[in-house]
C-alpha cells in the first residue's frame, strides 16, 4: 500500500510537469526554462500556487492574482497521471520494476500526445523521440521483448497507416489523418507486439467513432465530413486499454 501510494503521488507530481509539457511544446517554448505563469495575466505562480492538485482545488480553479477562470483539465492531468501510474503498478507489479516504468512511460507518453493534438491538431516530433529514447533504455532491462521485435512492430505500424494514408489520399483526394498520426502509431509500435500494434491501429478508428458520437450526443462537438477532427487522443484511449490488458 505504502509503494502504491507513493507512484500515485509521484503520478501527480509527473502530471503537473506533463501540464506544463502540453502548453509549451506547441507553442515552441522551453520546458527547462521560465516560471510558470497565469495565461490570462502573466502572474508568476509562487511555490504554494504549485502544488499539485492541492492549490488549484483551494484557490476556487481561480488565478490568485487576476482571478480569471483556471481551465479544470491541469487538475485533470495531474489525477489522471496519478491514478494510470497506480494501475500501472499495480497490473505489472508481479512482472518486476521495469514492466512498470514501461507502463508508466507509455500512459505519460499517451496523455500528452492525446492533449496536444486534441488542442492543436499536431503531434510533436520532439515528444515522440523522447520517450521512444527511454522506451529504447528500459528494453535493455525487459529480457523478454528485443530491438528487432520492436522494430518490426514499429514498422508494422508505420506501414498499416500510411497504406491508409495514400490509399485515402489517392481514393478521396485528401488526407485521412495526418502524417505525426503515422510517426506516433510506429512509436506506440514499440510497446506492442506487431500484431497488437494492427488491432491498435484499427482499434483507435472504432475509439474515434465512439467519441465522436457522445460529443454529438451531449452538443459538445458539431462534425462535419470535410472538418479534420484530431485523432491522437483515440489512439492514446486505444493503447493504454490494449497495454493494461495485455498488449504487450
């Protein structure tokens, strides 16, 4: 119970950084340097204004200085962090450490890429090769899966999305998704086996439907045929079901 708590916490520590990720990554910003500040006013946020989870539930999801609304999803990424790192410990748990810094780099690597391009339409190349370089370093340690294995997983991925992608391209004359959608299904290849990379690569156009129909239902979302609509996050939904139950 202690260890659990303790990744749990560590989770939400990570999900305040991964915040801090999604908002400067598209914007080209440095995540090394440069205080976190209020959006709306500038404000520099103060070491109590930091604490995950804790200062934006007491200060109302309001800026202390400005006061304007604080959007809940920085809450949101912090305690989905937290809790998809506790479920990563404790499904892997049995299978040694480093299965569970694996499952901790796929959710991590998910829930950004998911939020990026679900505000911005893009996929960063950046991210991508960052946690494909530490994915890299932990198959060192994980005796059971080999570098060719994913190799051949990534490029079962590469190659599964980019027969759609000029197939659809040559059938509708325009692009079923876009070219990061490739890159991020062969860096999520990485993590699968070369046939759980296929069912995550059809699997995430049944997600994207499903999602698409409930925020028509609930009037959140108005879609329309020729509209692009930002696919990354059903292929992040899609691999971390796949991987929690037994993907790899």
């Amino acid at each position: 119970m202690m260890i659990a708590s303790l990744v749990f916490i560590l989770g939400v520590v990570f999900g305040s950084f991964f915040n801090v990720v999604i908002y400067r990554v598209p914007l080209e910003k440095s995540i090394a340097k440069g205080r976190s500040m209020c959006p709306s006013c500038g404000h520099e946020l103060t070491a109590a204004e930091l604490i995950p989870i804790v200062s934006i539930i007491i200060q109302g999801f309001k800026c202390k200085n400005c006061k304007q609304p604080i959007s809940p999803r920085y809450l949101i990424v912090e305690l989905l962090t937290g809790l998809l790192w506790l479920a990563s410990y404790l499904i892997f748990q049995d299978q040694g450490p480093w299965m569970v810094v694996s499952a901790c780099l796929l959710v991590s690597l998910c829930i950004i890429i998911g939020y990026i391009d679900f505000d911005t339409q893009y996929i960063s190349d950046t991210v991508l090769l960052v946690f494909w370089l530490a994915r890299l370093a932990v198959i060192w340690f994980v005796t059971d899966y080999s570098y060719w294995d994913m190799l051949f997983s990534m490029l079962v991925g590469a190659g599964l999305y980019s027969l759609i992608y000029f197939g659809a391209k040559a059938y509708y004359k325009r692009e079923a998704f876009g070219m990061g959608d490739i890159l991020y299904l062969a860096a999520l290849g990485s993590w699968f086996s070369p046939l759980h990379t296929a069912i995550l690569g059809y699997g995430s156009f049944f997600v994207a439907g499903a999602i698409l129909l409930l925020a028509m239902i609930f009037k959140k979302f108005k879609f329309k045929l020729k509209e692009e609509v930002p696919f990354g996050p059903a292929m992040s939904i899609m691999a971390v079901i796949l991987y929690f139950w037994g993907g790899m």
